[in-house]
C-alpha cells in the first residue's frame, strides 16, 4: 500500500508539466517495469530559464525518498518560493490568481486526447464508462453466486429456534420426572404372593364380606355363600340327593336344578 507521500509526489509532477508542457518522466502503460524503475536513479531535466525557488520546490516534492519528501502544508509554506503566500487567503479563495483560462476555446491539445485514444489499450476518457460495465457485471455474478448459496445452505442448514430448543428440554426435564415418580412408586409398592395375607387396602368387597362372615361363625369361610339364620332356632336341612356322575367335583360347582312344576294328570 501507499500513504500519502505519493500525494506530494502527484503534486510535484503537475506542476512541473503545468510549468513546462511535458511530464518529468516518460512514462506510458507500455513502459517496461525496468524501465519505469530507472525514475528512482534519473533525476528530472529542468530547464535553465527556471527560477531557483522554483527548482527548489520541485526537488523536494520530487524526492524519490519519502521521508525527505514535502509531505505536509507546513513544509510546504516553508519553502522559499511560497514562503510569502497567505494560505488562508488561498484557502478561502480571496485571492486573484496570476492566470485565468480562456472559456471561449478549448484550453488542452486536442491531438493529446486522440493520441490517447489511439495508442493507449484503455483511454482514462472511456474510464467511468468501463468501470461502471465492470460493476454492473460484477454485481450480477454477486447476486447470482450469492442465491445459489443461499439455496444450498437453506437445504443442508437447519434454522436454529431458541423457544422450541427451551420448550422441548423443559418437556425432556418433566418427563424425566415423571419417570423417576413412577418407578419410586413401583418400588414401594409389592404383589402378595398365594396364600400369603393380603394387604387391606389391596382386598376386593368379596373377600373383606367372606372374611367378616368367616370371623362372626367361628369357621373358617368356605368358597360357597354365607348362611345366616334370622331365629335362634336350628333350621333342619334335608339333604339333596346328588345325581350319580357327579362325584368328585369340586365344592365351587353349582349344579342346575330343575325345579319345573310336573304337568297334573287329567282326571
């Protein structure tokens, strides 16, 4: 890069050729780079008839050294040829410059600009013109290469959402405690195993009803429904005969009884 010792060179070389016609060095864009590298080693030719301040100031301003370089408004008042300017007066443009150019006809040379658009690959007058065909192109290929980007990143990307990343791990903490709470309850609580004494809470009304009956006769409950007796008299029972082939059944069989009244015979 370049910092501003490069301006005060500019400076230097316009105003020797606004001086003089010429430019201090020839140099084209078709100069060899070795070529152009001999301005470091030549030192421009400046005519006799040329005052010394003004020789002066075009030394310094052309210095190939950058740090011997005018590079500053102050060094720069400080030369002899414009140690009498009244800069704020130039500044504020009070002053009556020396020579005012003509408006009624051109003021440059017009073969220079047909020179230029002849020899020079790319004239600086179609510059603008080049440079604004440079961005447009370079804007399209911009755009073009930036929605195919962005299609393909919208496939492979997955948009990120804060609220269902919170929403779904506050659910995955609650469901984790929902599992702890059940699997603390099944631990606590257990199956009775046959003939093993139950739980009271775990008991059906069936069983609590056979139990209670059990304990008020003094028996053991039997697997067939509870008698009770309404007068404190015995009640005989007579005993129903069991058909043959039923033997053997278990007491939890009830067998059906047919209790149709037999037709009367017709007298």
């Amino acid at each position: 890069g370049y910092s501003y010792p490069v301006d005060w060179w500019s400076l230097g070389v316009v105003a020797y050729e606004l001086r003089s016609g010429n430019r201090p060095f020839v140099v084209h864009s078709s100069t060899p780079l070795a070529e152009v590298k001999n301005i470091l080693n030549t030192q421009p030719h400046y005519p006799r008839h040329w005052s010394d301040n003004f020789v002066d100031l075009l030394s310094k301003l052309l210095n190939v050294h950058p740090g011997a370089r005018i590079s500053t408004l102050k060094e720069l008042h400080l030369t002899k040829l414009l140690r009498g300017t009244d800069f704020e007066r130039v500044l504020a443009k009070r002053t009556n410059p020396p020579f005012k150019p003509s408006k009624d006809h051109l003021n440059c040379d017009p073969s220079l600009e047909l020179e230029e658009m002849i020899v020079e690959t790319k004239p600086l007058h179609k510059k603008k013109k080049r440079l604004a065909k440079q961005r447009s192109v370079h804007k399209e290929n911009n755009d073009q290469l930036h929605s195919q980007l962005e299609t393909q990143l919208l496939k492979e990307f997955l948009v990120y959402n804060r609220y269902k990343e919170l929403k779904r791990k506050a659910m995955e903490a609650k469901e984790s405690e929902w599992q702890q709470e059940l699997d603390q309850a099944m631990a606590n609580s257990h199956v009775s195993s046959p003939g093993a004494p139950t739980d009271r809470g775990l008991e059906t009304i069936s069983e609590r009803g056979e139990q209670a009956s059990g304990v008020s006769s003094g028996t053991p409950p039997t697997a067939g429904p509870p008698v009770h007796s309404c007068s404190a008299e015995p009640i005989a029972t007579t005993p129903v005969p069991v058909p043959s082939g039923t033997t053997g059944r278990s007491p939890d069989t009830i067998d059906y009884i047919d209790r149709t009244p037999s037709p009367k015979s017709s007298i």
